[in-house]
C-alpha cells in the first residue's frame, strides 16, 4: 500500500466536494421557492463565503503538512469525518442524509477518473486540475490563493520525484480502496459510463497513454536489430495516436479533462444518486447497534459544532432535493443531528446493555493507551479541531 495516497485523496475528493456544493448553492440561489423548503435565503456572498472557508481550511498550513506525512489511507469513516469537518468548517450545514450522498458522489467521481487514467503518474494532472479549479473558486481573495499555490509547490516538490512502478502502486491503493463502491450516479447512468448495477463500463477505445504505440501491429527483427517483418492483429478497439503530455507544473495545460467540474446549474438532478439494487431486508432498527456505532464514533473523534458568533446565524440545507430519503430525513431531523451521519438516541436503560457498552468502551481505552495502536486519523481530527 502506498503511504503517498493520502494527500492525493484529500485535494481529489475536496476538489469535487466543492464543484456539488457550488452546483447546489447556486442553484439555490437562483431557486424562487428557497425559502419555503427550509433553506433560507442564500446569496451570492454566502456561496463565496462558504468556498473561501472550505477552501481556506482545507488548504491550512498545519493540515497539509499533516496530511504529507508518510502514511496509510485512511478508512471510509474516518475520511468522511475529515471531509465533513471541511463542509462543515463554515456557515453552511448539512444533515446526515445530504453528507452521506454528498461523500459518495465524490468517490464515484473520482473512482471513474481513476478507471480513466491513461497512466498512473497522469493521477497527479486529475489532481492538478482540482487544485486549478479551487484556485479558480477563491480568485478574488488573495490570501486563500497564496495558500492554495503553497500546497501546489509542496504537492509538485513531494511527487514529482516518484518513479513509475510508485505511481503504479499509488493508483493500485485507490482501486482497492474503491473497490467496493458501487454508487449508481444519474449523470454517468445517462451517459452510459455506468451499469444499472453501479459499475463502470470503460470502453475499449481512445487515444493510447503519452509514449505508448497504438496496438494492433507487430514487428519482427533479427539478430541484428533489423526489422524484417510486420504483421496485423484486431485490437477489438479504435485507438488513436496519443495527444501530447500535460503541464506538471503550477500553471499551465493539463490536457485531460479529468478531474474537470462535471456539474452545471442547469442540471441539478445530476446530482442525484441512489444504490444498487439489492435483496431486500428487515429495516426495523437495532437501537443497541445503533448506540455502538454512536459510541464508536465517540471514541475515534466524532464531529463537534464550532459555536457561532451570536449576531451570526448559520445556515443548515438539504443539497439533493431529488432524493425522496433527503426528505425524510430533513423532516425527522432534531435539532443536534450527528455529522457523522449515525442516528443520535438517548442510551438504552437496559442493565446488560448498558454492561456490555462499558465493556466495549473499556477495550477501546486500554488499547488506546498503546501508543503503538492509536487510531489512525485521530491527529488529524484534533489538528482540525484547532483550526
């Protein structure tokens, strides 16, 4: 496993985590009926306020540096408590059910922009194309700017002295860790780049990677190096000469369009996503598996509301308005909803339950006074706390 992955994950995931939001908050700008869903009245200063904030957290001295260290990928569930602390790190909030579809259409889209590297070393263009986005969302504010072309300097300084076969192992850590990932996203249904059972389709064609020949003929030499044959073979694809290679450097033409902003106001549905299909199950809830997972959460850093300035209210919205589950869950939610997307219910008075809790618990805090097994994205977590 790469120990490089992280980094890469974090600007990839936050670059699309920006491009839904903007999408959303626009399209909520724009919307007549705003008010009347419980969204309140947003602005075009709030959408920008809300980008700067993300952009300015996300791109913090301190977190990057964390974040560059050499070290393993995170979990699913500790790298959505990263990622809703930076939703989260302005005056915008969403419910549970809105980060939860927020978090997969992020790995989904950055899952089919893996499948579609032409070689591995090209993730760091996917990458590059995030960071020039953002860049381009904080324009009119200096500072942020300067950070996110600091973070570039580093990201460019850390990863241009890779060689291939650690490219390679980079983009074989990110399969693994999407591997079981199968979201169905409308915009890619559309576009038939995604089966109804949420797996990509990947067409045999295109332009072959920088370097690379286009497949389909082979070549005989002798002894002496000198060609003396050519022969044909079907390639079962229509492939074409390579285009030329991308900018690595801070500016300048990546070429791909990978890692590019897919959304547009104009088709808000897009946004929509929805599993796949699967055998149907009892849904009656297990609140004691409930309050586990609550307490687990506890235990590796659960989320915490930073209080607002008291002349300074912030604003909570549902980003997915297509999806009938966002509804329901808008109208039960209570006034402390868990950012970790994990039902809040009060602790059973059931004696042995309320034993067995203990016992848990007692494991975790004796395991975590090993140093030597700390949870993984704990310093992370309370770095992000500080900010």
């Amino acid at each position: 496993m790469s120990v490089r992955t992280l980094p890469l994950v974090i600007i990839n995931l936050g670059g699309e985590m920006l491009y839904i939001l903007d999408q959303r908050l626009q399209a909520l700008n724009t919307s007549e009926d705003n008010s009347e869903k419980g969204r309140g009245v947003w602005s075009e200063n709030d959408r920008k306020r809300v980008m700067n904030d993300i952009v300015r957290t996300m791109f913090s001295k301190s977190l990057m540096d964390e974040l560059l260290k050499p070290q393993q990928l995170y979990s699913h569930r500790t790298l959505k408590t990263v990622l809703t602390r930076l939703a989260h790190a302005s005056i915008m909030r969403l419910n549970p059910a809105s980060m939860d579809r927020l978090y997969e259409l992020m790995i989904m889209a950055f899952k089919y922009q893996v499948f579609l590297c032409p070689r591995p070393k090209d993730l760091l263009l996917i990458s590059y194309n995030h960071i020039d986005a953002i860049r381009e969302f904080v324009k009119d504010t200096p500072v942020v700017v300067n950070q996110v072309e600091e973070t570039h300097r580093k990201i460019i300084e850390v990863y241009s002295s890779l060689s291939e076969g650690e490219f390679q192992l980079l983009r074989q850590t990110l399969l693994i860790f999407f591997q079981d990932m199968h979201v169905r996203v409308s915009l890619f249904l559309k576009s038939q780049v995604q089966n109804p059972n949420g797996r990509f389709a990947l067409s045999p064609s295109g332009p072959v990677p920088h370097g690379i020949d286009v497949p389909g003929l082979i070549r005989t030499f002798d002894s002496k190096a000198r060609e003396v044959r050519r022969s044909e073979f079907p390639t079962g694809g229509s492939y074409t000469s390579p285009i030329r290679e991308g900018s690595f450097d801070l500016h300048g033409d990546r070429v791909t369009r990978l890692g590019m902003n897919m959304y547009t106001v104009n088709h808000p549905e897009e946004t929509h996503t929805s599993k796949a299909p699967s055998v149907k199950t009892d849904d009656t809830p297990n609140l004691l598996a409930k309050e586990e997972l609550n307490l687990l959460a506890r235990l590796m850093g659960s989320m915490k509301y930073e209080d607002l300035p008291k002349a300074e209210t912030g604003f909570r919205i549902n980003l997915f308005t297509t999806d009938q589950e966002e509804e329901e869950a808008g109208a039960s939610g209570g006034a402390e909803e868990s950012l970790f997307g994990v039902i809040n219910i009060q602790a059973m008075q059931d004696e042995e339950a309320a034993t067995q809790l203990a016992r848990i618990a007692g494991e975790f805090a004796e395991r975590e006074e090993q140093p030597e097994e700390t949870n993984k994205g704990d310093d992370l977590l309370a770095m992000m706390d500080d900010l």
